[in-house]
C-alpha cells in the first residue's frame, strides 16, 4: 500500500466523475455497519449519497478527500451551517460524509479527515462544529473533542429489530 495522500480542496467542483468515486466509497462503509443497523435500512439511506442527491445539498466550505494512489479510500465535506439552538444565533461549521473504506479503516484516516475539517474550520472562524455520529463514529468524534448535544431518531436507518436508529449529534466549540 502507497503512503495516504490528503487532498483538501474549498472550490473543488464536484462533478460526476468525482461524485461517483466518493459514492464508490460511502457504499461499502455505510454497508460495513450492517452489525449495528438493518442492511435493508443501509441501503435507503446511501440514497442520499448518490451524486444526483449530493449535488442537491450544494457546494461544501471543504472538501477532505484520502488517496491510496489513485484510489479514492476516505471523504469529509464541511458545509455553512447556522444554529440558531445556542445561546446567540451563530454561524458554524457541519460536518458529513466522513467516511473510510472497510479495508482502510482503523488507520487513522478518518480521525486525519476530520483533524483537516477542523484546523479548516479555525483557520476561517467557525466557532462550533456539529455532526452527527452514529454508534460506530460517536467514540472517534470523542476522542477528538466532541461532545454529544442530544440524540435523535434517523428516519432512514433501522436497527435489525425494526426500531429507528439512534443519530448522536455532536459538537465542538473551537476558540
């Protein structure tokens, strides 16, 4: 295996081509979570990361991509997000798609992937970074810094026995 380069990008277009590596990559690390969720409820959910859809959530602030040579194996997007449940009305940072092939992960790729995001996120004044975790990415984001702010039920994924699945949103306030 070839040493993991990082691409960052703030205006990189994402185009079809692009869009359909990053699926390429979202597909089987949403399926490897299948221990913890119904693969039938998986497969409703990458709906929203085919690149049709994708582009529907427009031009991410960042754009965090992992190679293995010329083979894409993790992606982070960081968008403009306000939230208006904190104290005062303030502009923050999102964190989605952060994701890393099965075969690559316990790296350190997805923790590279989301340390960019946030030094990114600092470096153009973002006070607060959110996300939402799921069982498999809660302890990462943790790890990093984060705090759990409150759960949520995900209309898309399903544990195995029927019951919506638990969505853990995160944040971290950056000075």
């Amino acid at each position: 295996m070839a040493e993991i380069n990082f691409v960052t990008g703030t205006s990189r277009t994402l185009d079809d081509k692009l869009l359909g590596e990053v699926y390429s990559v979202v597909a089987p690390s949403m399926r490897s979570n299948s221990r913890y969720y119904d693969p039938a409820s998986i497969e409703a959910a990458l709906q929203a990361y085919e690149p049709r859809r994708f582009r529907e959530w427009g031009q991410p602030l960042l754009s965090v991509f992992a190679y293995d040579g010329k083979k894409l194996v993790g992606t982070g997007f960081l968008k403009n997000r306000k939230f208006e449940n904190v104290a005062t009305e303030t502009e923050g940072g999102y964190l989605f798609g952060v994701f890393v092939l099965p075969e690559y992960q316990g790296r350190g790729i997805g923790r590279k992937i989301i340390e960019t995001q946030i030094e990114h996120a600092k470096r153009v004044g973002i006070k607060i970074l959110r996300g939402n975790a799921s069982e498999a990415s809660l302890k990462l984001l943790q790890d990093l810094g984060f705090v759990e702010v409150s759960k949520h039920e995900d209309d898309a994924l399903k544990y195995e026995d029927g019951r919506k699945a638990e969505l853990h949103t995160v944040e971290l306030r950056l000075q």
